[in-house]
C-alpha cells in the first residue's frame, strides 16, 4: 500500500516530469504486488 501512496504522490507533485514518469510503473508495481499479496493463503 506504501508503494501506491508513493506512486500516488509522484503523480500529484508539480516539481518533477521525471517522478510524474515513474509514478504509473510504481502504481501499477504497487497494483501488482498488492494483488499477488492479497491471493496469498493466511
């Protein structure tokens, strides 16, 4: 969930083009993880 939050703060702050760039790879890394996660057993 961290790595969406962070994902989702590079695509919101104004400063970097570079940041804004990664921020959809991070999303969806964070998307991805969080998913694989989620299928785990208990």
């Amino acid at each position: 969930m961290t790595l969406i939050g962070g994902g989702i703060f590079m695509l919101v702050q104004p400063w970097s083009i570079d940041l804004y760039s990664y921020s959809f790879v991070t999303i969806l890394a964070g998307t991805v993880g969080y998913v694989v996660v989620s299928h785990f057993p208990e």
